[in-house]
C-alpha cells in the first residue's frame, strides 16, 4: 500500500495555513514561526467480511510552532477546521504533547490526527 493520495489529501487541506509554512517531517533551519510540521505515523486498509472496502485509515502527527502557546492551539483548531471543510471524514483527534523548547523560544503542540481517506492502491 502506498502512502500516495491520502497524505496528498491531508496536505492539500492544511497548506494554506500558518502563511504556507507547512512542512513534512521537519521544519527547516531558516522557517518562519507560526509553522506545521506533519508526520504519516500509520496507514491501514479498511476490511470488511468481504475483503477491501477502498478505504485506508489514515493517522497523522501535526506539531504546531509558534511564538505563543495559544497561537499554537490556536494552529491546531485551524487544522482540524480545514480537515472537516475538505470533507474529510476525520475520526480521532488527539492531544499527544504540549511543550516549550526553550533555545528556539517556541511552544509546540502535537496533535494526532486519524481519518478515513480512498484506498491509494
């Protein structure tokens, strides 16, 4: 199973917010703050009695930066507004982590994000 579509699905929904700065994995040295960072942690075929129902559940890391702890949550209500305005049928959201890196002056929130996405195959 390839990561394909539904990970294209989810950035297409998201890459528009913190003024563009939405990165895949890691953010790089030279990005601005507010920023996304989005992980694929897991994708999984969706089964039924009668095998593959074209549909993958796909879950994914979003770790919001931002100068303020309440920008960062703020970030991540944007998230999940645009991924419920894609039409995407979003099934699980998960506050992982909220934290402050201290040499960068930024805070983060981490959010997990499951949702049921056409079967890349």
């Amino acid at each position: 199973m390839k990561w394909g579509n539904g990970l294209e699905q989810f950035y297409d929904s998201i890459k528009t917010l913190a003024a563009g700065q939405v990165y895949a994995l890691v953010a790089p040295e030279d990005a601005q703050y507010p920023a996304l960072v989005y992980t694929p942690i897991a994708q999984e075929l969706v089964l039924g009695l009668d095998g593959p129902q074209g549909l993958a559940r796909l879950r994914v890391q979003v770790d919001a930066y931002a100068r303020t702890l309440q920008e960062a949550l703020h970030l991540q209500d944007l998230v999940l507004a645009a991924l419920i305005a894609e039409g995407s049928a979003v099934v699980d959201v998960r506050l992982g982590l909220t934290d402050f890196e201290p040499q960068a002056r930024l805070y983060r929130v981490s959010v997990d994000y499951t949702q049921f996405v056409s079967d890349p195959a």
